[in-house]
C-alpha cells in the first residue's frame, strides 16, 4: 500500500463506525489539546534528561509491544512561535508561544495508529500509548491492505 492510499483510506476510517462511540468519546475527551504550555510544564520539560526521554520511549515501547504492534515510535516536541503584527508603521500586536507535546504511531495488524497529548509525562505517555493502538486495532477492521 502506498502513502496516498493509506492516507484516503485511514481518512475514511478514522470518522467510520468502526471506531465506536465510546473510543471515539475517549479519544476527544483525552485532554489532547492544551492552548499554550504553563511554566511548571515547560520548566519540567526543559530539565529532562536523556535518561527521562529515552525511559518515556521505553514506557511507549513496552507497552505497544504488549498490545501487539510490530512497530511504534514516540515523538516529543517543543515548538516555539513569534509573531509580530504591524500596520501602518507602527507595532500592532506582538505574541511568543511555546507548545510542547508528543505523539506516538504504532502499526498493528499492519495498520497504523495515532494518538498525541500536550503533557509531557509518563503516566501520560502510557495513556496515548495504549489510545494509539486502541486506534490502530479499530482502523484494522476498514483496512484492506496491509501496510508493510
């Protein structure tokens, strides 16, 4: 299966029936989306480690191997935007934002799954993990190809 195919395909999947009214419940109501980082969160995130990034990696790992992926990966990220407004001469608004979150993929039954949250832990971690597969064995009932 192609990239293309695969992207049509888990399209339709992903808002199909297969999912489920109480996964899909689970999934939206999973506070995956936080507005804009606190400072507690960004100063925890900024004194990780190697050590505390790859034991998340291990957490995430672990446990989609248990559920039977045969492959999965976890993706920490710390964006930062500025943005400057101006018209006319003059400064109109002026922002700085930092987001921080993850996302794990996983592939089962030779389809993908996804899930992501904007907290950085791995209590966390281990949640979205357990979502990502969840996501990946519902999608595997539309899917015809499997991903190699």
């Amino acid at each position: 299966m192609k990239r293309r195919q695969f992207i049509k395909a888990s399209a339709a999947t992903c808002c199909g029936a297969a999912l489920g009214a109480s996964l899909f419940e689970k999934a939206l109501g999973n506070n995956l989306y936080d507005k804009n980082v606190n400072d507690e969160a960004l100063k925890n995130f900024l004194s990780m480690t190697d050590y505390d990034f790859k034991k998340l990696a291990d957490t995430s790992i672990f446990i989609a191997k248990n559920k039977g992926a045969s492959y999965s990966d976890l993706r920490v990220c710390k964006n930062r935007n500025q943005r400057i407004s101006t018209r006319e001469n003059r400064v109109d608004s002026i922002s700085d934002r930092e987001d921080l979150g993850f996302g794990v993929r996983v592939l089962i039954n030779g389809t993908w799954g996804f899930a992501s949250s904007a907290f950085v832990n791995e209590a966390e971690v281990g949640k979205v993990t357990e979502l990502a597969c969840e996501i990946a064995k519902a999608n595997s009932i539309l899917q015809r190809i499997p991903v190699e």
